[in-house]
C-alpha cells in the first residue's frame, strides 16, 4: 500500500494495465487481470476478476469469480458465502436450490446500480436489473 493508490492487505495480483482507484480497497486474496477498472470506493476481496470488467463506484465484489467483460454499477454488489474448507461444500445444488457458496458471473453479465447478487451463478451474456440469491440464472 502506497500513500497514493490503493489499499491492498494480504496475497494481491494486480495485472500491470489494470487500472485501480487510490480509494479502492483490494484484498486479501484477490487476482485482478488485463484492462479491469476499479472505481472509487470499490472493496474486492477474496475473488478473481477477469479481463475487461469495469466496476464502478462504491461496488463490493467478496468471494466471487467475475467473468470477462462484465459490468458492475454503482453501490452494486456480488457477494458469495466464504468457504473455509473444500470439505464444506459437496454439490452446488440441493433438493434443486443452489447452496451457499462462492458467487460466478458468466462472461458478459452486467449487473446494474445497486443490485445485489449473492451466493447466485449467472450465466452469460445476461443483464441482471434486480437483487437475486441462491438461484442459477440461465
């Protein structure tokens, strides 16, 4: 952490053309790609953000896996349960309802201002306009 960019606590990649907001706070345990874009007042922690994905102001990305090209908006926010052990999860589904675990967005989900998907995998290609839990969006 430097005086001018952002704070980064614990294990933290940061690809050289990521571009990251001095207001941002990345980590522990976050890998950030090519060409992402960190607004102001972003927290990412315990996730991977791929290539392309721009997040704008005030957004939380917390134990998620966000696929290229995505769009997250404003106070928008991914959030997954964390997972402590790989014995704490055995399926992603039970009796056809999607268990807790780790948040994915499929390649090209834009997720609009202040919607809030949690412990969900969407699909891609998709336009997420509401809050969704648990669910698989196809």
């Amino acid at each position: 952490t430097t005086s001018d960019g952002p704070e980064i606590t614990g294990a933290v990649y940061i690809h050289p053309t990521a571009q990251i907001h001095p207001t941002a706070v990345i980590g522990p345990n976050v890998s950030i790609h090519a060409r992402v874009v960190v607004g102001p007042g972003v927290r990412i922690n315990d996730s991977i953000v791929l290539d392309n994905v721009n997040i704008k102001d005030n957004a939380a990305i917390l134990h998620a896996i966000v696929g290229w090209d995505c769009r997250i908006g404003k106070w928008g926010r991914v959030e997954g349960s964390q997972i402590t052990s790989p014995d704490d999860i055995d399926e992603v589904t039970h009796l056809g309802v999607k268990v807790n675990s780790i948040c994915i967005l499929g390649e090209d989900v834009q997720v609009k201002d202040e919607v809030f998907i949690r412990n969900s995998i969407v699909l891609p290609h998709k336009e997420m306009a509401g809050n969704k839990h648990n669910e698989i969006i196809m």
